[in-house]
C-alpha cells in the first residue's frame, strides 16, 4: 500500500502543467467529497422522515445511485498524482534511480492503456443513454422517481479522461527521468523515506495546531 510521498515542483512547463491540472484534481475530489456528505444528509433525511413522518425521503436509492458514479470516480486522478492508489512499495521501493523509474514507467503505461480501454467503454454507454430527441435528453432512467441516468454515466468518461491527463504527464516525466538520470524527476510521487514521512507528519500536525491558535 502506498505510504506517504513527495511530489516535487520547480519552474519547468511539466510542472506548471502538473500544477494546473492538479488544481482540477481537486476540484474533483472536491466534488467527490461533498457527494458524500450529501448522501449523509439524504441519509439522515430519509431515517427522519420514516421514524416521525410514516413517509421516508422520495427516491432515496435514485439519488444514492446519482452520486456512486462522483463518489468512486472523482477523486481517481487526484489519489493518481499524490501516489495515493494501493501499489507493491516493498518491491518498488527497493528500486533506485533508472530501473525504479522504468519500473513506474512500464505500471503507469499499463494503466493508462487501461484506463484509454475504460473512457472508451464508459463513453460508448453514455451514448447509449443519452439522446437530445427524448424526454430530459435521456433514453432510461432510474425506477422510483424517473431520475435521467445519463448524467451519472457521463461522469466515469470523464474522470477517466482527466486521469488519462495525469498518466500521460507522469509518463513524460519518468522518460525525461530515464534518459537524463534525473534522481529526483517533477511531477511525480516520489516514495518518502520513513525519516521524511516522519517530518511530513509532523509539519502537517504542527501546522493544525498553529491554524487552532490562530483561530483562538
């Protein structure tokens, strides 16, 4: 499982690029996370409304179906880029320099001819869902409350896309790491030591801790 690790940043267009596309990232695991909470409120909602109303929230499991799709997929692409995803760190991590770098390259372009064989596929079903003559641009739609799924199903070709987005850049800068020698290539995740991982702790700890004393 992936332990804690450094992507590093400088002033080359990789990594203004990285920069950027990370910024979306976020916005996605953003999205992800306040899905989430949402299907806790229609949660807590339709329990209430059971327990004192006789009548539980209309269309629960429509709107839980709605919001798996920004759930397990939103956040792919930013996990991708802080190195996040569950990967063999003992056997990668015994790995130094170019046969580490060609190791992460070889993975990565497993998984983005992967994931190109996925936004292929998932676009191909939101095809089949969506048509502009029908009613709400939808050809099916969800059993209790006729909710139009196609906006669920455009969501996975979507954030397959942008995770292509990430590989792609991950495996220039293995490349580049590979003919120059680079040790220490941009754009990447970089394993961190236990010492480093240690310090990254801690500064993250420290840094709430100093946020809560502002705040007081």
């Amino acid at each position: 499982m992936a332990g804690a690790s450094l992507v590093l940043t400088d002033d080359s267009i990789l990594s203004r690029l990285d920069q950027s596309l990370y910024k979306l990232e976020k916005t996605f695991a953003l999205l992800s996370g306040l899905a989430v909470f949402s299907l806790m409120l229609l949660a807590v909602g339709s329990v209430g409304g059971r327990n004192f109303l006789s009548q539980p929230l209309p269309g629960y499991v429509d709107w839980i179906e709605q919001a798996m799709p920004l759930i397990a997929f939103m956040g792919i692409a930013f996990t991708q880029r802080d190195g996040g995803h569950i990967r063999m760190d003992m056997l990668v991590g015994a790995l130094k320099g170019r046969p580490l770098f060609m190791a992460e390259f070889i993975t990565t372009l497993g998984i983005l001819l992967l994931m190109i064989l996925m936004v292929w596929g998932s676009w191909a079903h939101f095809e089949r869902s969506f048509d502009f003559a029908a009613p709400m641009w939808s050809r099916d739609s969800s059993m209790d409350i006729a909710l139009p799924i196609w906006p669920a199903k455009l969501l996975a070709p979507v954030a397959f896309s942008v995770l292509c987005l990430r590989l792609v850049l991950q495996l220039f800068s293995y490349a580049r790491a590979i003919v120059t020698g680079d040790p220490r290539p941009v754009a990447v995740p970089m394993i961190a030591d236990a010492a480093t991982q240690a310090a990254l702790e801690a500064e993250h700890v420290s840094g709430l801790d100093s946020d809560k004393n502002t705040q007081g």
